[in-house]
C-alpha cells in the first residue's frame, strides 16, 4: 500500500474513532498544554527579566551600608543584641564619596536618600516615597523614562519630578506638570512626570535633607555609580571594593559595604526562574507521559476491537507493513491531534495563568501576549513531540496488529 | 475441465489444531487438484473440516503438513509479504458475513484491494465505477455499509471480490445470511462470473440446494474426501 493510502486510511481511523479515543487525545491535549503554558510562561518571565536588565542597565552598581546579603548567611550569629548598636554607626558618607571619586573606573555618581513624607494637593493629602538625588548626575544615571516635562536639572531646588501613579489616581484630580503641592510644608512644582507606576517622589538631594528631618546632612542610603565600560563591571566591581575598604579600615571578613550590581540582580532572579520553570516542566512531562500510557491503552484496545477489520485487509492482499503502517499513523494522528489542540489550550492557558497566580498589573499585559510571544518552533517542537510519543506508545500494539494470522483475526469476533 | 492449466494443488495436507494437551486433526490428508474455470463446491456437515480447507486454499493459513501450490507456487516457503500480495492478486474473497470496513464507502469498500496492491489511483477508480456498475450499485457508491441491505453488502462485497481481477473466486456461505430470493440472484451472479468472465469458484457450503450450481462437488467427512463429483 502506498504510504498516502495508508495516511488515508489512518485519519480516517481517527476521525470514526469513539469517545473513547478522544479521551485519550484529552490526556495527551492536557500534558501539551500544561507543558506548553509553563515553558511560554518561563520564557516570558524571563523575557521580562532580561527586558529589566537592558532597561536597568547592567553599568549600574549601587553601594549601601551593611553586609551584604551572602555573609549574612554565613555569619548568622552576628546578629545579636549588639548588631543594632554597631549598625548605626555603618553609614555611606563623604568620605567614601570622596574616595568613589578618585577611582578612573566610575563615570557618575549619583548620592541618595529616602524616606517617606506627607503630601498636599488641594484639601487631600497621602503619603509618598521622597528620593533625594544628585540633580546633577541622576538624570543620566537613572533608567526611569520621562514621560511629560523634564528630568531634574543641576540648578534645580523646589523642583520635583513624580511618578506615573502620583500624577494620576493619586488624588482625586489629575496632577500635570507646573502644577505646585506641598511636602512637609515646602511648596514644590512638579517639572516632570515619570512613565511608571510609582508613588515616588524625586528631588535634589539638598531639599531632600530639610524634608527627612532624621537624615543626616553628608550620609547617604546608597550611591548609585554608573561604570565606564559594562564588560569591564567585574573589574570595576573589585576596584571599588579595594578602595573602599582601604578607606574604611575593613578586612573581607569586616567588610561593612555592599556593592550590587543590577546584571547580579537579574541574572539571580533570571536563575529561580528557570530552576522553577524546570521543575513545573517536570511535573507537566509526568502529565505528558500519563497522556503517553492512555494512548498505549486505547491503541492496544483498538487493535483487539479491529482484529476482524485486520483480518479483512489481510485476505484482501494487505501486507503486514501496511497494517503496521496504518496502526502506528493512527497513534501518530492521536497524538498529533492532542498536541494541536494542546498547544491551542497552552496558548489560552499562559494567557490566564498569570492572573491566576496574581501577578501585578504590568504583568498581566505582558503575559497575555505570551502566546503571540511564544517562538513558532515551540509549537512545532510541541507537536512534534506529540506526534513521537503518539507514535512510541502505538509502536508495540500496531507491531501486535500487523503479526496476526489472517485466519485468527478473521475468526475474531 | 480436463485440458485448461491446473490452478490449484492441495498434497496430502494435514491440518492439526493443539486443543490443550490433544491434538485435533481438522484435514487428514487432502489431496486435489483444481483447474482453471472450475465451479467448485465443497460440502460436508459442520466439523467435517470445510471452513479449514478453505482458509488453506485461500492462502490464510499454512498446513501443518503437506505441500498447496498456488499457480505452481508452494505456498509453505513463501514469505509473508509474497503471500499477501499473491493472496491479493490471485484470490477474491466473499464472506457469509459480508465483512466489509465498516467506516469507509461502499465505493471505497471496493477500492480497499486496489490500494493494498497499488493500483494507480485512475486506474483504481474507473475499475471500481465499473464494478459499482456490474453489481447494479452505482448509486450506492458513497453509502457506508451499515445503510446498505444484506442483499446489498454482499454485493458490494462480490464487487470488492472482484477488484483486483483475481482468477479465483472464493466464498464461504455466500447466501449464509440472505433470504431465498436475494440468495438465488447471488447465486445467479455466480454463475454469470463462472461463465461469462471465466472466473474460477471456490464455494464452502452446507446447503445441498447451492451445490447444484457448481460443477465440481468435492464431499468432506471427518478431514478426508469422500467423494470428488465432476460429472455435472
């Protein structure tokens, strides 16, 4: 029999198939699916990593009091009722600034601090996250996008640029720019207006000292540094640390600073995503390989159920290669038909999944266009895979279907 | 018959089934020789080995001794592809049952043997029109088999018989399951094909009444030939 006859014969198999056949493509249409909406969902968070990474520039280190996070770990018995004494009196100030400035590796330095304060518009007032910047450096150094007015300038001082959320549904009426409000009893006008979703509020960091009331003038929360040359950041990383160290008398061991850098950052994050990513893919291939033994267990039952038809192609000159050939295509189309339909259930499923797991509002935006976002040759390794499992799992039965003696399956009823 | 070419030859052939630990004998030793253009009828009551005979002369199963030649071929030493495909293009099977593919057409039905041994498909379906023709179902081409009459299928099923013009008809109980009238205009069919196409027919009955229409009568009791009539 030619291999288009056999085809032929095969979809037509599958198309008459009884319910009982198309339970069988449900497991397999779920295994793909969930396989499919997990692995689009991981390329996308990933995706969205690396999209954060180019965006937050991976030139940027930023420098804060404290040990850092990893010698924590470590040294866990340090934290004790001392710890909190001795920690204030790690601070980020001048000196290190100073000594930042003399290292040929570091193009900016933008000095920071934070607090939260009261704002006014009108008669309604809330509170905001105040950032304190050098206006001087920030606006070359920051990845934040202006989306009305401008940044902030070296001469600037009653000046504030806000965040996306701040300008609109914060306050009952829509905040534009040169519009003035109140924080902490100091009129500010608003020069600019980030395209984010923050509460932020981003002034010079001299007014910013008068509006903290705590800080103190020449400490800083964190130096933000931009590097020269991003492929050099490991070097400049172990400079940095060398003279800082060097100024503030510490040992590796005594290290009291924190260098982090935000590629560090992402690529951490992007590596829990994908050992994540790995380990939901598991759990979905043992859904795929439950879908594989249904197929096993519907193709040796239809080979019982179409002895007879067997035995009539065999008196009719078929030979064992073309029964073979029919039977192992017939599982090919059930797994075929099951990774289609499962690749169209992934699709739809990594749309909502996010939203089921709650993720935030950017997100979601993000994630329903997983599906367009996920490659072509995910979808065809899907349905290729599916096909090859359809095919592996009817191998033995269709084996069993093309070995029968014509005069035993014709006998069969 | 004597003088066309030998078609068939059945040498001392056994066939014994294994029932657990016993041995049943189904043949004992047949010997016959069938030529080319004969009416075959073989009789006997149920058990006498028949239905057995059959599927050995059809090629479906091998003897368990003793040597069938098919065409001057032993079919013993043949591989199974060879076989099935001198099964397929020598000999055209009618069942009582009908035992047509149940999801595809009648029309198809009849294509079925054309596709197994790769007849062009042009070819394959002006012969199966013809066919459709010959057995007064054209229009009943695209009707699955299950919205066919009994009559009907097994005319479909002499069609498909037919399809790969093999020189031996073989049909077991062809009328098992038909009434009296739809079975005589088979039976009538049979005869136009014996005579007009010169077609050779094999056919396994218990109905004395069928074995009228044949020419040669080939009598089993008990897995051995009694009696060989070809006087008619």
């Amino acid at each position: 029999m030619k291999f288009r006859k056999a085809f032929k014969h095969a979809l037509n198999m599958v198309l008459h198939a009884k319910i009982r056949s198309w339970l069988t493509i449900l497991g397999i249409v779920i295994g793909v699916a969930a396989v499919i909406s997990i692995v689009s969902l991981g390329e996308a968070l990933q995706q969205d990593v690396s999209s954060q990474l180019g965006n937050l520039g991976g030139d940027i280190l930023t420098l804060t009091a404290g040990r850092p996070r990893a010698m924590d770990f470590g040294h866990g018995r340090d934290y004790g009722g001392d710890a909190s004494a001795s920690e204030e009196e790690i601070v980020i100030d001048r000196t290190d600034l100073q000594a930042l400035k003399g290292i040929s590796d570091i193009m900016l330095i933008d000095t920071q601090i934070r607090g939260n304060a009261e704002i006014y518009y009108v008669a309604e007032k809330g509170s905001v996250t105040v950032n304190g910047v050098d206006p001087a450096t920030w606006y070359q150094i920051t990845t934040s996008e202006i989306a009305e007015g401008r940044m902030l300038g070296p001469a600037d001082s009653n000046v504030i640029v806000v965040g996306g959320r701040i300008a609109d549904g914060f306050f009952d009426k829509q905040l534009g720019v040169n519009q003035l409000v109140t924080i902490e009893e100091r009129l500010f006008r608003i020069v600019g207006i980030l395209d984010d979703t923050s509460n932020s509020v981003y002034m010079p960091i001299d007014i910013a000292y008068e509006i903290l009331e705590d800080k103190e003038k020449g400490v800083y929360d964190s130096i933000v540094i931009k590097v020269k040359d991003e492929e050099q950041l490991d070097q400049a990383i172990a400079n940095i640390e060398q003279k800082l160290m060097i100024t503030r008398h510490a040992t590796e061991s005594t290290k009291d600073f924190t260098i982090s850098s935000n590629k560090e950052r992402q690529e951490q994050r992007a590596e829990m995503m994908s050992s994540m990513t790995t380990f939901l893919t598991a759990i979905a291939a043992v859904a795929l390989l439950v879908g594989a033994v249904g197929i096993a267990n519907t193709m040796f039952t239809s080979v019982l159920e179409k002895t007879k038809e067997i035995g009539i192609m065999k008196a009719i000159g078929a030979r064992n290669n073309d029964i073979l050939t029919i039977f192992l295509l017939n599982a090919g189309f059930i797994g075929f038909f099951g990774g289609l339909l499962g690749v169209i259930l992934g699709i739809i499923l990594s749309g909502f999944l996010p939203m089921l797991m709650g993720a935030s509002g950017g997100m979601i935006s993000r994630m329903g266009s997983a599906g367009s976002a996920m490659g072509l040759t995910t979808i065809l390794l899907a349905l290729g895979i599916s096909v090859f499992i359809g095919m592996a799992s009817g191998a033995v039965p269709a084996y069993q279907a093309s070995r029968l003696k014509p005069v035993d399956a014709l006998r069969y009823e | 018959m004597k003088g066309t070419p030998m078609l068939l030859h059945l040498q001392d052939v056994w066939k014994v089934y294994q029932m657990g630990e016993v041995e049943v004998p189904a043949l004992r030793g047949i010997t016959v020789e069938i030529r080319k253009g004969d009416f075959v009828a073989i009789i006997g009551a149920s058990g006498s080995g028949k239905s057995t005979m059959m599927n050995l002369i059809g090629c479906l199963d091998l003897p368990s001794k003793g040597s069938i030649f098919l065409k001057d071929r032993d079919i013993t030493k043949m591989s199974e592809s060879d076989l099935a495909t001198l099964r397929g293009r020598t000999v055209g099977f009618i069942f009582q049952q009908y035992n047509l593919i149940p999801s595809i057409t009648a029309f198809d039905n009849i294509l079925l043997p054309m596709e197994f041994l790769e007849y062009d498909d042009k070819t394959a379906h002006a012969r199966a029109t013809k066919i459709m023709k010959m057995v007064g179902l054209e229009d009943k081409g695209h009707h699955l088999p299950t919205q066919l009459s009994g009559g009907q299928q097994q005319r479909v099923s002499i069609g498909r018989s037919l399809a790969a013009d093999p020189e031996i008809i073989l049909a077991d109980e062809p009328t098992g399951n038909l009434d009296s009238t739809t079975g005589k205009s088979i039976m009538e069919m049979f005869r136009k094909l014996w005579k007009e196409e010169g077609k050779t027919i094999i056919m396994v009955t218990h109905d004395l009444k069928l074995a009228r229409y044949a020419h040669t009568v080939i009598e089993l009791k008990d897995g051995q030939i009694i009696k060989i009539d070809n006087t008619r």
